[in-house]
C-alpha cells in the first residue's frame, strides 16, 4: 500500500501544467445585460422604433401650431396657336401668342381643432406679359385675405387625433422600456446557456484528467492483484468516453460563445468566460401588486385602448359620412390689377368669396349604410378581442409571478444539492483510489455530480429569467420599489 501512495503522488506531480490560455472577457450577468441594452442590433432596432415614434407625434404637435408656406411659380413662358374670336369678321381665327406669367403666394394656416376647421391668412403676387402684336403688361395682387373652411357633416378628424396621438406616443414611451426588459430576458438566456455550456466543458475537463489518472492507477493496481482485468478496462472505457465527452463539450462551448458575441454585437471569436450569479435575495412579489403594474404600465394595454379608439373614430366617420357631405368656406380681403407694380397696391377693391357645397346621396344601393355596419361589428370585435388579450395578460403575470416565487426555494435547494454531490463524488473517489469502492459508485457519483450542476444552473436561469420578465410584463422594478416608465429619459425630449 505504502508503495502505491508513493506511484500516486508520482503520477500526480508528473501531470502536465495547463495550457496557457488566451485573454478573455469576463462576464457577470449585470454586465451582460448591460452591453446587451447599449450595443446589440436588437438595441439599436429598439432605439430606432422609438425615435419614428418620437418624431411622428412630433409631427402631430406640428400640425396643431401655424405653418407658414410660401407657393411660387418665378417663371412660365407660353409661345403656342390659339384660337380666339374676331368679332370684326363674326368667326374663330387662330393666332399666335406669346406669354410670360409669373406668380407668388404666401400663407398661414391654423388647424382649429375645436370645430375641425382652418382658419388661413394669406397674400399674392401675379405678373404676366404678353407679347405679340398687341404687348401688355398686368399686375394682379391681393394684400391681404382671411377665411376660413370648415367641414359640416360633424366629424371632426383633429379632435379623433388629439385623443389617439398622445395615447400612441405614450405607448412608444413603454414599449422601449418593454423591449429593454426583453432584451435582458433574452440576454439572460444567451448568459445561462454560455454558463451551462462552460460548467459543462470544465466538468468534462477535470474528468477526463480524473479517468486518465484513475486508468493509470489501475494499471498499478492491476500488477499488484488490487484490481481485475475487467475492472481496469472498464477504467480504460471511461477515459476513452471522458474525452469523447470533452470533445462535444468544447464544441458545445464554441457555440455558446460565439451565440453570445453575436447577440453581443462583438466580434464573433471573442473568448467569453461567464460568472455565475450568487444565490439572489429573497423577494417576494405580491400577485395584485404586479396586476395592478401591469394594467398601469404594460404597452399592450395601451395598444389594446388605441384599437378600441380607432374603432370608433372609424364608426364615428363612417356614421356621419353616410348622411350627406357639406362643407364651408369662406374667405375675405382685397385685390387689384395694373399695368405696373405700385399701382397694384393702390386703391384695392375689396374681395369676397363664400361657398357651400353639399353632396346628398340619393341612390346608393346601401354602400354608405353597410360601411357604417361594418364598422360598428368591427368595432364590437375590437372590443372583444381587447378583453380576451387583456385576460391573457393578466394570467401570464399571475402565473409568472407564482413561478419567480417559487423558483427561489428551488435555487436554495438545488444549491445545497450540488455541494453535496460535489462533497459526495470527492469521497468516492478517494475511497476507490484507496481501494474501498468500486467503478459504480464512482461512475454513479460523478452522474450525481453532473446532474446537480446541470439543476443548480437551470433553476438560476429560471429564476432571473422570471425576475426579467416580471420587469418586462409590469415595467415595474419590484426589487427597489420604482416604476421604470417613471424614470424614463431617452435624451432627445
């Protein structure tokens, strides 16, 4: 026996240093999350969605002040045959003409939104020049003017928008906050895999030295009657499988890494090593709390609530326009006509125009009355539909928090287990090396082990993938107590 301590301790000290390895960056998951939600495409797709968003509700405050809008034509020039009267000789001659025109206009507009109309204020310039026989110059002006159009049938689209537009913006808002959160799920996801993958690979490697050793030993063992023939082959066996097992480990690991550069946004060789979360705190999350934050925060309730609104602006319309179409216009102000420039201005006359156009239908076999009808069960639909999404959500976040609740109890546990198996596989290693255990325990032990480590990682993986899509769900952070959408800050408002 005290020859065979001494082979070992030999055999142990003759082992090969490993490797040098290469640097690597090493991750934590807060730090994965982190470079997940600042350089991944998934971020910048996120970050794009919210700025189209951002600028088309811009777009709507824009339209609700006075635009300013200049219309020129700087030059026109005619040179064609017309025909024209020649009261002289009582008939239709054509001739020859030649024309310069040139025109400008300048206007304010001011969308009403109360009534749904435009009030405009506006000023022109006209000058033309003919050229021919008979050449002439004229000025036509209009200093000033003022009117104002107005649809009558009753559906004011301005007053629909001033409902939907700040809603949707709204929902824009939270849902970048959403993405956020689902790109820390999905981060989450990438981490643990790599994490599973790495246990993995540092398993298989510690056994295949472990099995080589163990081989090595039974060959000692076998000279001196210790073991049988069969037991070492079966030693053999497992050296052979532990660096098959180690082979599909390292490649398993390749893969993981190269998953998480890539979602990183890294460079696709980069060597990533990843720590392990620590038991997390416990926290308990209250059911209706996390209800109660998600009806107040999830964008999907303000998308549901906007689908609702449009449906009945589309019911509203599709009601009134199948009355009748009117609308008014009215307009206000001076104009004038000179040979030249100055006199243009002198002395306007004053212009007037007020219309009042109607369309009725009289005959339309129903089109207006069915549109009207579709919209009205459509939105019906839409309403349903919200309902049934509104339910759905709330049993994802009912069972979503049951699930992070319990997975807590389930970490502690499976941590606890894989210090045993970890104590368990080390005592029956050194009892077979010793001689007081056989190949199975052995074997028996190190699946064990595996199997606790393989628990251990996917109970933590369970855990803050919960934890991520409680926050994702809720946009509530129940650690620290806050309200993320409360503490949003894009940096461009």
């Amino acid at each position: 026996m005290k020859r065979l301590s001494i082979l070992l301790l030999l055999l142990l000290a003759l082992r090969p240093a490993p490797a040098q390895q290469h640097p690597v960056l090493t991750l934590d998951l807060q730090q994965t999350i982190r470079l997940a939600n600042d350089s991944s495409l998934e971020a910048f797709r996120t970050q794009n969605m919210y700025l189209s968003g951002y600028w088309e509700y811009r777009t709507f405050r824009a339209n609700r002040l006075p635009s300013l809008t200049l219309n020129v034509v700087p030059a026109q020039y005619n040179r064609d045959i017309t025909k024209r009267y020649d009261s002289e000789q009582d008939l239709d001659v054509y001739r020859s003409q030649q024309s310069f025109y040139a025109y400008g206009n300048l206007a304010i507009q001011q969308n009403f939104d109360l009534t749904g109309g435009t009030f405009f204020l506006d000023t022109e310039l006209g000058y033309m020049r003919s050229i021919g026989a008979n050449n002439y110059t004229q000025y036509t002006s209009v200093p000033v003017r003022v009117g104002y159009t107005q649809s009558l049938v009753g559906y004011n689209a301005f007053r629909w928008e001033r409902k939907i537009e700040p809603l949707k913006f709204e929902k824009v808002k939270k849902e970048y906050i959403y993405n956020a959160e689902q790109i820390s799920e999905q981060a989450t996801t990438y981490f643990f895999t790599l994490a599973m993958a790495q246990a993995e690979y540092d398993l298989a490697r510690e056994n295949a030295a472990s099995t080589d050793t163990l081989y090595q030993i039974g060959q000692l063992r076998l000279k001196i009657a210790s073991i049988s023939r069969a037991d070492l082959l079966t030693l053999k066996l497992d050296a052979v499988n532990a660096r098959n097992t180690l082979r599909n480990a390292t490649s398993t690991l390749k893969r993981a890494m190269f998953s998480l550069a890539s979602f990183l946004n890294m460079e696709k060789n980069t060597e990533i090593k990843v720590i392990l979360p620590g038991r997390p705190q416990t926290l308990t999350i209250s059911a209706d709390e996390a209800l109660g934050a998600a009806r107040a925060n999830n964008p999907t309730f303000l998308q549901l609530k906007q689908n609702v609104l449009e449906a009945e602006q589309n019911v509203n319309k599709t009601k009134v326009e199948s009355r009748f179409n009117a609308s008014f216009n009215a307009s206000v102000g001076f104009n004038q006509v000179a040979e030249d420039l100055g006199a243009a201005y002198k002395h306007p006359m004053q212009q007037e125009m007020v219309s009042l156009s109607l369309s009725i239908p009289l005959v339309d076999w129903g089109v207006r009355k069915g549109k009207y009808n579709m919209a009205r069960n459509n939105l019906n639909v839409v309403r349903t539909s919200a309902r049934q999404e509104e339910v759905s959500i709330e049993e994802e976040v009912i069972m979503t928090v049951a699930d992070f609740n319990m997975q807590q109890d389930l970490v502690a546990n499976a941590a606890e287990a894989l210090d045993l198996s970890i104590l368990a596989h080390n005592e029956t290693k050194q009892r077979f090396i010793i001689g007081k255990a056989d190949i199975s325990s052995l074997t028996l032990s190190l699946n064990r082990q595996r199997e606790a480590q393989q628990n251990y990682i996917s109970a933590l993986q369970s855990y803050w993938q919960n934890y991520y899509k409680i926050r994702k769900l809720t946009l509530h952070d129940f650690a620290s107590g806050f309200s993320l959408s409360d503490k949003f800050d894009f940096g461009i408002e």
